[in-house]
C-alpha cells in the first residue's frame, strides 16, 4: 500500500465538487485527486500515493540532483576496479 | 518514465559508493525509517555496495507491520458483522490477527474488498447506502491526507454509512522513541520521502539538535538512498549532525500545506500502540471528536478483545534494529509471505518479506 509513483497531469476536471486530474504512469492513466496540489497545472509531475497527488515533482531540483551525481564521477576517473551493477529499473517508488 | 529511470542508473551508483567508501573511516550504524526504503536497498543490492563499516538498519516504518494487533484483532470482528462491506488496501488482508486474519474471515464469507484508494471505498458507501461500508485506516503521514479526504467528502455527501477504523502512526515521534531506547545503536536516520513530501521536515531539526543525530531526508529509487547514506555517512565522519534534505525535488521544508490543513482538521495526536513495539506517546493520530460519527470503533461496539501474539515471531526486535530478520529462527522456515507468522513477512514494505523476497538471505538463514 505504501507506494507512491510519479506521474505526469494530462487533464485537470471536477468531479462532486473535487478537483481531479487525469494522470499518466508510464503508459497507464488513472482519475488522481488534485484537492492537496491546488496550483498543479497540465504537464507538471505529481507524486501519487492511494489515489491523491501530495507533492509536484520539482523539475529543476530533478535535473540539478543528477547533474550533481554525475559530477561526482567527473572528480573522480579511477573506477576501473569496480565491477558495474546491472540495475533493475524500479519502477515502484514506495512512500 | 521520467525520474525513475534516471535514479536506477547503474553506472552514478557505482560513483556514489566508490565516494562512500573513500570518506569511511569507522563503523557507523544508520537507519532507514521508510519500509519501502528497506525494499529498494535490498531490491537492489544496496547494503551489498556499501563498505562494511556501515551497517544498515531497518526501521519500523511499515504501517502494515506497526498497527497494534488489537486494532487487526477488531477490524476481524467488524467485517465479520452481517450486512458490513469492509474495505482495505491488499496488504492488510493477510496481516495475522490473534486467531485468523481478513482474507480467513473473507473466505468464511464476509464482504472484504480490497480497494485502492479510501475514495473507492467512500464510493461504495455512496453505491450501497442499505449496506455498513467501513474503511481500514492505517498508514503514515503519506496516507493521511487521503483516509482525512475520504472522511471529509463522506460528510459532505452526507453519507451515514461510512465509517473509518483509524490507525495513524506518526515518524517523528518513533524517532524520538528510538533514540531514548536504552541500547540504542542508531547513530543516523534516512527519513522517509514522501512523509516529508507532506509534513515538511520543519519537526527535525529540533531531534537532531536533542539527539545529536544526523536526519538525511531521502528518497527511494536506488540513487536517492545512496546518496541519503552518502551524506549522512559525510555528517558522521565530520561530526555533524543537522537535517538535510536529499529529495529536493519531491521535499520542501513547509511541505504541503493544503494537506496538513485538512489533518488538522480530521485528526488529533494520540498515543499509539506499535505492534511489536509497544505504545510510544503521541505518536499516531485518530479522529477528531468532531468526526467521532465516523469512527468505526465507536460506531460498531467492538468488545475489548484479548490479543495473542505469535511465540515464535521476533518482529518486534526487527523492527526495532535489534535483530535482522535472517536471525529468526523462523525466517523461512515456519515463517514465510504464504504462512506469515508476523506481519512484517507479510507486506513488501516489512523487513522480513524484503528479506524473503528477494532470495539472498535464505542460505545464511539455513547455514545459522
Ligand atoms: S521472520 Fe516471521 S516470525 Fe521471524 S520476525 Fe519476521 S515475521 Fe516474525
């Protein structure tokens, strides 16, 4: 139950006097209450978790976390003992 | 998609631990709070990058895992009533209580559906208005703002068959709970994501400050933990010990402003029993005397039950970080997903279903 995945806002409506949006996961929309992000606008990234949106992914800090990681490297060339992982995509995003 | 991929890159998390492992000197033991941490770390071979001076411990922040086993213990007796639909996320159902758990007392022929959302549930009241539907209203501070809609929308749909059996646990205060525990080994915390996505993390700088322990804001794709452990690791080893936050791009310090308005307003702070644990003062929330018609404890006159915990199940000592769940006698063996004996083998967030699930542990387990 504790997942929370993000997503991006493709439409925004009323449904029983509650604002809702259409979101997409990856290829799979799903109705998601907006009532917690009401400056959420069409296009942004939302973070969903049991059906409601709680916070905007912010895009800017997103990018400025990687660069920061890749960075890291640059300082650092001498990787050639390391054994490379395989990754897994998550693509779960827990609470 | 976006922001998953990019945090899974293979290649950044081999950089991120080659920078753990230059600024280690000593043995230092950090906590995940997050149950979902905990999968992510074990999912993807996390604590197997890591040098072995840092020691990574579970925390108890699996809502499943911590709800008190009086509170499953009623949730059995009430959907076992004629007439109730009883509604749950998935993970609750095979959550053992004293003697059975939900997916027993559905197969005994009560009406236990598995929802999504609280929404779908206050749907169904609203489709069913002959029928009882009551809501299992467990998790954190990241599901409270959904179970505190839910409430809010079946009153202003006038609904008078809804009602919500509340559980909320709250992670400042296990922190607190935590550090004041006598033997005591944690000397940093990853705090959990999505908490902070709607609390803020304004509550952490005074724990860290009391404490004197580093609270690294962390996310959960394989990078944001690594990262969470690589800054707390650098506060350690520099003896700092201030709240930083890892998950910029989902966490600000106010957090979500709208939601804990609306808390606020649905719940108030109680103390808490943690299965496993034991009661940690303040620590959850439950429903506001002003909602109390929608409280499914009071609605239905749940008779005070004796509980019976499993002998042989040491969650309490795993969720505590006394003990790896590998260490259970257990583990694997008369317990397992299928068989739970405890609930932390039950939701993919627990420890010992992390543990499980993705095989590695199930050999040491068997040469102990
Ligand atoms: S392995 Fe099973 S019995 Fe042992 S602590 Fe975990 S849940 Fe309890």
């Amino acid at each position: 139950m504790c997942l929370a995945v993000p997503g991006q806002v493709k439409q925004i409506f009323e449904a029983n006097g509650t604002r809702m949006g259409r979101v997409n996961f990856g290829g799979i929309e799903k109705d998601v209450c907006l009532a917690y992000m009401p400056d959420i606008a069409i296009g942004d990234y939302t973070i969903v978790h049991v059906g409601f949106a709680i916070t905007k992914v912010d895009e800017e800090a997103a990018h400025k976390t990687l660069a920061l990681f890749r960075e890291l490297g640059m300082l650092d060339e001498e990787f050639g003992e390391e054994r490379p992982v395989e990754e897994e995509a998550n693509h779960e995003v827990p609470h | 998609m976006k922001y998953l991929t990019e945090y899974g890159d293979g290649e950044i998390a081999q950089k991120l631990a080659h920078e753990i492992r230059q600024i280690t000197t000593r043995p230092w033991a950090l906590m995940e709070v997050c149950g979902g941490q905990t999968h992510s770390i074990i999912r993807n071979g996390i604590d197997q990058l890591l040098p072995p001076e840092i020691e990574l411990i579970h925390g108890p922040g699996c809502p499943v895992c911590v709800t008190p086993l009086g509170l499953i213990d009623q949730a059995l007796e009430i959907a076992a009533q004629p007439g109730v639909i009883f509604c749950s996320f998935g993970d609750m159902l095979r959550v053992p209580g004293s003697t059975k758990d939900l997916f027993r007392v559905k197969s005994e022929g009560a009406d236990v559906r598995v929802v999504y959302s609280p929404l779908d549930a206050v749907n169904i009241a609203r489709q069913s208005p002959e029928r009882q539907v009551v809501f299992f209203g467990i998790g954190f501070e990241t599901t409270a703002p959904a179970n505190a809609m839910a409430v809010k929308m079946a009153r202003q749909q006038g609904l008078k068959n809804f009602s919500m059996l509340v559980s909320h646990v709250l992670v400042p205060p296990a922190i607190e709970a935590i550090m004041t525990s006598p033997g005591n080994r944690v000397q940093a915390f990853l705090a959990a994501g999505h908490v902070c996505s709607v609390m803020g993390y304004w509550q952490y700088p005074p724990l860290a400050a009391r404490h004197g322990v580093p609270i690294v804001i962390t996310g959960f794709e394989p990078l944001d933990v690594m990262d969470g452990i690589r800054r707390a690791v650098a506060q350690l080893e520099s003896g700092r010990n201030e709240v930083e936050n890892a998950y910029e791009r989902a966490v600000n310090f106010d957090g979500n402003g709208t939601a804990q308005q609306i808390l606020n307003e649905v719940f108030e702070v109680t103390d808490r029993a943690w299965r496993g644990i034991g009661v940690i003062p303040k620590s959850g929330w439950s429903l506001q005397p002003a909602y109390r018609e929608f409280d499914a404890a009071y609605r239905f006159s749940v008779t005070d039950i004796q509980t019976c915990e499993s002998t042989l199940c040491h969650s309490g000592e795993v969720l505590q970080g006394r003990l790896k769940p590998n260490q259970c006698p257990a583990f694997g063996k008369e317990c397992t997903p299928r068989k739970p004996l405890g609930a932390t083998m039950v939701s993919s967030e627990g420890a010992c279903a992390a543990y499980y699930n993705y095989g590695r542990f199930l050999n040491i387990s068997a040469a102990n």
